[in-house]
C-alpha cells in the first residue's frame, strides 16, 4: 500500500519543484516589470532631455534639425473610427550628423494633403524608439511607394537614400495633424497572475498527495 504512494510522491517531487521554480521567477519578473514601468512613468512626467549618443530605449529627449519632407513615408495600418490611417515618419535632418527618423504621428491616408509640414528649424520632443524585430508574419514593405510595416531605420534609410541613425523618435505632444503620441509605452505586466497560477498548481498538487496519503492511512 505504501509503495505506489511513494512512487507518487518520487514522481511529483520533480513536478512541484519546477512549479515553485516558475511561480518565483514570475515574482521576480513582476519586481523587474513594475520598477522598469515606474522609471517609464518617471521619464515621461520628466522634461525632455537633450538627445546623447548613444540614447536610452524609451528615453524622453529633445533634439533640433530640419524635416525633409520630400522623404517623408507611412508606418504601419491603422484605422480610426471610420477613417483609416497610417503614422507620418518623417527624416529629421540634423548638421554634422545622420538624420533620424522622426514618427510624427497618426495621419488619415486621403487627407495627407492637408497635415501640418513646418519649414526651417524644429525642436522634436518624444521618446526614443530602438526600431523593432521581422519576424515571419510581418507585412512586406512597399520601399517604392515609401510604405513600410516595420519601424526599421536602417532598411527605411536605405530605401530613402539617406544615412539615419539606428533608432528614431516618436514624437509627444497634443492633438493635430499628425496626431502625435501622449505617452510613452508601457509594457504589460501579468506576472503577478502568472505566479498565482504556478503556486496555485504547486498547491493543487501538494494537496492531491496529501488527499492520496490521509485515503491510504484510512481502514478499508
């Protein structure tokens, strides 16, 4: 009677180790998620700083130089309402150094005529954007027609003819046309729920065994 419990219990041990193991480093990655969305939160009620090389993803900076507006192109597809849209990148040309793509916000696709095209100096406040990854289910971009589905600032660079840095800025500021950014972005945080699965699995299954045990311990 006793040998089948034991093999139970040989073959769990294993089992609630690895759920324990999971629950903590869920734990871990919510002490990790919430500092870093608290340091988001701090720079965004921050002042924009002045850009530096090499800039922080997600940083909220502040740098001057002149759009070139004949190399404008679209990011991505997204509809608003009944209208359906894309977002204004614009290169930021800057002395002495590579301009950097600038996400001037959300444009309808028919009214692009009509958007704001400031000339001569500007001042560009918003955060940094490292670019992001292709993967297999990414949309081709149309270099020709300057519409791109993947904030990649070399490969959109090279399609304008012009050397960029290897990051761009989303920029921040009230409504308009473009309708740019207000806040930077947060990562979600689900791992407080994650750990509460991984331990309440470790729980469930430490009570099986003991259910199994107080079962055996019991006259037939």
């Amino acid at each position: 009677m006793r040998r089948p419990l034991l093999l139970a219990v040989l073959a769990s041990l294993p089992v609630l180790g690895l759920l324990l193991f999971l629950g903590t480093w869920q734990l871990e990655r919510l002490h990790w998620k919430s500092d870093l969305i608290a340091r988001i939160a701090a720079s965004e009620a921050a002042p924009a700083a002045p850009l530096r090389e090499p800039p922080e993803p997600l940083a909220k900076v502040r740098v001057t130089g002149r759009f070139d507006h004949a190399r404008e192109s679209t990011l991505g597809v997204e509809p608003r309402g009944n209208q359906l849209g894309a977002h204004l990148v614009t290169p930021l040309l800057r002395d002495g150094a590579p301009a950097i793509l600038v996400n001037r916000g959300w444009v309808p696709l028919e009214r692009r005529g009509l958007l704001s095209r400031p000339e001569g100096e500007v001042t560009v406040e918003g955060w940094v954007h490292p670019g992001d990854r292709r993967n297999l289910f990414s949309a081709t971009d149309d270099a020709a027609g300057r519409r791109f589905y993947v904030f990649d600032p070399p490969a959109i660079g090279a399609a304008l003819g012009l050397p960029v840095a290897p990051y761009g800025i989303v920029a921040m500021g009230g409504a308009g046309t473009p309708d740019p950014a207000r806040t930077l972005p947060r990562p979600t945080n689900n791992h407080l729920g994650y750990a509460i699965t991984w331990y309440g699995l470790a729980v469930s299954l430490a009570l099986v065994l003991a259910a199994m045990a107080v079962r055996r311990r019991s006259p037939a």
